[in-house]
C-alpha cells in the first residue's frame, strides 16, 4: 500500500499520489495520460493534475488499482 508520508515530491496536492515504490513501468501514465506524468531523470511516476471529473477519477482509480507494487495511493481527500 502506498504512504502518503513517502510521496513522490512532483506530486501535486490533492486525493491521489504516487510514493517512491514506483518502479516505472508505465501502466498508471497509459491508463491516465491526463494525471501521471513520468519523472524523466530519476524514472518514476507522479500526479501532475489531480482528476478534474469523473472519467479522470476513475481512470486514476483504475490505476491505483492495477499498479503492481501498490505506489498509487488516494488518501481520500
């Protein structure tokens, strides 16, 4: 599960997430090009929009859910 204590610093404020777990393979930035963006220097994902409707949240949802090592978090706020 994702800690919200160690986010990804690019990340911006907001419900949604991504913590130093990352490890880059790109699912959370194909299934919602509109929210993650990848880290080019150091090889990681981040939130760079947080989701503006209900298609972005559930595509960011779809992402968290199928990240493989849990780094997408939603602290639900």
């Amino acid at each position: 599960m994702a800690d919200k204590e160690d986010r990804n610093s690019e990340n911006v404020d907001g419900e949604f997430y991504v913590d130093s777990q990352c490890i880059d393979c790109d699912l959370c930035r194909e299934t919602a090009p509109d929210n993650f963006k990848r880290e080019e220097d150091e090889g990681y994902s981040y939130i760079f929009k947080q989701p503006e409707n209900d298609e972005e949240r559930e595509l960011c949802v779809e992402a968290m859910e199928g990240c493989p090592v849990e780094a997408i978090g939603d602290d639900g706020a």
